[in-house]
C-alpha cells in the first residue's frame, strides 16, 4: 500500500434536528509492502488504525486516497482477483452465522469465493480436522465456545487458500496454549506455503 489515508465521516447528533458532520482520519499516508512469506505485524494504541489498515488490505474497506497493490495488481481494477488472494482473521465473533454449523459456515464461505462443490467438501473437513473441530462440526456455531468460535475463524480464513492472510488479533479470548498454536500454524503457512500474514 502506498502513501494510504482513510478519512472516516461519522455525524454527531448535537439536538433533536441538528447534527454536524465530523471527520476523522484513522490512517494517514501509511506505506507499506508485505512479501511472499513475510509475517508483518502491525503495532499500535488502541484506536491507532489498524484495524482500519486490515479492512483496506483485504477488499473490505476503501482508502480515501493512495493505492494498494496486492501481487503487481491495483486494487482499483483487480477487486475480484485480488479477493481470491486475500482473506482475514477478525478477532472476537464477527462474521461467523450462528445458526449455522461448522461445516455449514465453512461451506457457504468457500461457495463465496467460487470453490468447486468437491474442493469446498475436502476443504471444509481438512480445515475443521486441522483446527480440532472435527467432533463440532455438525453442532451450530451458538453451541460453541468462545475460544471454538475462534478456532472457526482461523479455517473459514484459509478456505480460498489466500495467499495473504491478515490477521486482526486472532488470539483474542484463546488460551495461551491454543494461542501459541495458532502463532505456529501462522509460521507453519509462512514457511511451508510461502503465505505472507500481517
Ligand atoms: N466505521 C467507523 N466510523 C468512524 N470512525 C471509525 C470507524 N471505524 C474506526 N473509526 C475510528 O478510526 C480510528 C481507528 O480505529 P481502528 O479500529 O482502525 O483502530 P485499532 O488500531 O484497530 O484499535 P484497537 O486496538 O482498539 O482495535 C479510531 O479513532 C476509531 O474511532
Ligand atoms: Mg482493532
């Protein structure tokens, strides 16, 4: 990413009919570059832009200004290519459906990124067996833990296979030794497949 600002409109209400428009920038002319294997992590207060910088790299957020580049490809044209590349770990329990199981979220994301039926089956079960939820597969995801949420969070991440992994404290709410797990999952991906995480 070079030379990346977002400016955050947000509107405050100062009486019943009158509010004003306020302005906000989270991120300000942030450069960037993240190579094949590379495991970058972003440090910052709380409220520092971080997540503001994650939601920009992975497609889910636009810059008001500057541009990403994901592998030579510019954000602007490439939306589509450049999703099959990227994919985020949020922390905490955003963006998993409840009411559906394991297995199910899993399925119904990689229908999202244009998997095969056959490669969305292998995956989802390799996935599950891989962060040991093989047993709670078939149980809805309300039934889980927070922690099993987590771990959910951590396969529906790799179900289009990214290249780049962007990881938004994705330890948040793990025990220690499940926490260190996933560090080593993060350094087994980077080593073994070359994936870049930040
Ligand atoms: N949707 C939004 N609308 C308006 N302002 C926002 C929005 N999202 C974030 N902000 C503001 O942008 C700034 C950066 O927020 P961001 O969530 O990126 O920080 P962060 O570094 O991830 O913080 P934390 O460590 O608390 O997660 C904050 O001041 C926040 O109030
Ligand atoms: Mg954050």
């Amino acid at each position: 990413m070079n030379e990346v600002t977002k400016i955050y409109q947000t509107k405050n209400r100062l009486g019943l009919f009158r509010s004003e428009i306020k302005l906000h920038t989270a991120v300000k002319a942030l450069s960037l570059s993240i190579e094949p294997g590379e495991v970058v992590g972003l440090l910052g207060l709380n409220g520092a832009g971080k997540t503001t910088t994650i939601r920009m790299l992975s497609t889910l957020l636009d810059p008001t200004s500057g541009s990403i580049e994901v592998d030579g490809l510019s954000m602007d044209d490439n939306r589509k290519a450049i999703q099959s590349k990227v994919n985020m770990i949020p922390g905490g329990e955003r963006m998993l459906y409840w009411r559906l199981t394991g297995r199910e979220n899993l399925e119904y994301f990689g229908r999202l990124y244009g998997l095969s039926s056959m490669a969305i089956h292998r995956e989802s079960s390799r996935l599950l067996d891989e962060v040991g939820l093989a047993e709670a597969a078939d149980q809805p995801v309300e039934q889980y833990s927070k922690g099993m949420k987590q771990r959910l969070q951590i396969a529906r991440g790799l179900i289009n296979d990214p290249a780049y992994l962007f990881l938004d404290e994705p330890t948040l709410g793990l025990d220690a030794p499940i926490a260190r797990q996933l560090r080593g999952t993060v350094r087994k991906l980077a080593k073994e497949q070359a994936k870049a995480s930040c």
